[in-house]
C-alpha cells in the first residue's frame, strides 16, 4: 500500500466510458460495462484496505432511462446479478451497502437485490458503500424540498444544516473527492448539494481501465491539494 499524506473520508465516482471501452474492441456496450464491473470490485476492495469510510458510485443515473431500452434492461440485469453475487463477500468484509436515489422505477429483481444487499449488511461498521441507482442531483433537491414542505416545517426554521438532513445522504459526510473517468468534464447532476467544496479529479481513462494505479493517481492529487473552504 502506497502512503498518503491526506485521505478522502468520502469518494464519489462517476464511472464513464464503459460502452466506448466496448466499441473500442468491436464489442457489444453491454460487455464494457461487465468489464466496469470487475473494475468496480477491485476499486472497493483496494479502498476497503485503506479504510475509506464513504464511497459513493453513480451507478444508473436518472437521464440512463433515455438509453435504448435494450442497452437498459441488459444494464439492469447485470447491475442485479452483481448486487446479488457481491453481497456476501461484501457483507463478510464488513461493508455496509446503502442505496441512494429512488427505487419505484427500478424492475422488480434489481430493486429486491439492493433492499437484500442493504438489509444483509446493515449493521456493518466498515466501509459505507453507497449505490446510486435511478439518482439525479436534482431530483434530491425536489424530494428534499417536497419532505421539508410535507412536515410542515416553518421557513424560518429551514438552515442548510436542516436541508441536508432531508437529503438522501442525511447521516453521511459531503463528499471529498469527486472522480470522473473517461474524459468528460462535468458532474451530470451527481451529488450537487453535497459536492459544493469536493475537489473534483478528471481523467481520460476510461472506467473499464481505471485500476489500483489510476486510483492512486486521483489519490495523489487530492492528498497534494491544499483545501480552504473560502478561507484565505
């Protein structure tokens, strides 16, 4: 294990690239994001050594539904069998998996394999592995509002402190470290309210590729950056 001078205490990824990885080598997009993955359980298992306490991936966003169908209902259905093939492991290693996002749209067999993944670990003390499934940064911030306005709460009384416990991420620290695979520069509605200060990492490798020695790379830089907060 390499040594840092600096830790996230929260990591969020936005795993892009997987289907360009597979046209790359005359593949079907749906092999690229079985090849994500594999990438996405050696990321875990190499963050769990370093005692990473968050770690949030953008697993299905709320614009995937725009994707051909076809390209979706396969995505899903891998997304399903890996919940279902990793929990054990997961849940043996101390992880605590937790869903972010919405679950009403979600088909019935990916839905009971994340409630069983976050049942089966729920009283883990280890790593808090957020999936974020049918999530968009937006539509938080309207389920957090609606929540607020239906308990009747006085505007007066509503703080960022108190908006925040109305997120999806109530009890979870703002992110860190926000990391981007495959070269695209934005955050696509992920996480907005709680990457205000995270400091972002881009890079061009795509997801597929992404291994321990590009994540030491994002882990690098962010233990070399010097965070202010808006302070001088």
């Amino acid at each position: 294990m390499k040594k840092f001078n600096r830790l996230p205490n929260h990591i969020a990824f936005i795993p892009d690239g997987n289907g360009r990885w597979a046209e790359q080598r005359n593949l079907p997009r749906i092999e690229g994001h079985r090849a994500g993955i594999e990438s996405t359980r050696s990321l875990v298992r190499y963050l769990s050594e370093y005692r990473i306490k968050y770690v949030t991936l953008y697993s299905f966003s709320t614009e995937n539904w725009n994707r051909p169908r076809a390209e979706v209902n396969s995505l899903l259905k891998i997304l399903s069998e890996s919940i279902e093939n990793e929990a054990a492991e997961l849940h043996q290693n101390g992880v605590r998996v937790r869903h972010i996002g919405r679950l009403n749209k979600l088909p019935q067999h990916l839905k009971q394999s994340i409630e069983g993944a976050v049942e089966l670990t729920r009283d883990n003390a280890g790593m808090n592995l957020n999936l974020a499934f049918d999530y968009g940064g937006r539509t938080e911030i309207v389920d957090a509002v609606r929540s607020i306005v239906s308990k009747g709460i006085p505007s007066h009384d509503i703080d960022e402190g108190l908006f925040s416990s109305h997120l999806y991420t109530a009890d979870m620290p703002y992110v860190d470290l926000l990391v981007r695979t495959g070269g695209e520069l934005r955050i696509s509605n992920f996480l907005l309210w709680q990457s205000a200060y995270s400091e972002l990492y881009f890079t061009k490798v795509l997801w597929p590729d992404f291994d321990i020695g590009e994540i030491e790379k994002a882990l690098a830089a962010y233990s070399r950056r010097q965070r202010r907060f808006g302070r001088v």
